[in-house]
C-alpha cells in the first residue's frame, strides 16, 4: 500500500467519524460505545499481569513446539 491510499483510507475513517458525530440518531450509541471501551480499558488494566502472563505462556509453548516440529 502506497501512502496516498493510506492517506485516502484516513481521509475516509475521519469523514465517516464526522458523520457518525454528527448524526443525532446515534447519540445513544455514541455513548454506549464509550462506555463499552472504558469497560474494556478498566479491564485491561486490572487484569493486566494476568493477560501478560497468558501470553508469554502461550508464546512460549507455540515457539516449544515449532522447534520441536522443526527440529524432528
């Protein structure tokens, strides 16, 4: 991808977020919406060492197993 359609697809994101702003229907859904992502953020952020460890557990087992695929 080039960066003019980079630049293009931006362009479109932040018409679309204007229009999505200014249309009064969804205000209700505006809210919703960030109410949903602050949820989500809290959560994150509670749970935090729990997910890294999750991951790292995870990495460390499909890296395991591929040299162990790769290796015989």
């Amino acid at each position: 991808m080039g960066i003019q359609s980079l630049m293009m697809l931006a362009d479109m994101a932040v018409l679309k977020l204007r229009k999505l702003f200014s249309d009064e229907k969804g205000d209700v859904n505006i809210v919703s919406i960030v109410v949903l992502i602050g949820i989500a953020v809290l959560l994150a952020l509670v749970f935090k060492d729990q997910v890294t460890k999750l991951l790292e557990s995870l990495f460390q087992t499909i890296s395991g197993n591929a040299t162990k695929a790769v290796g015989g």
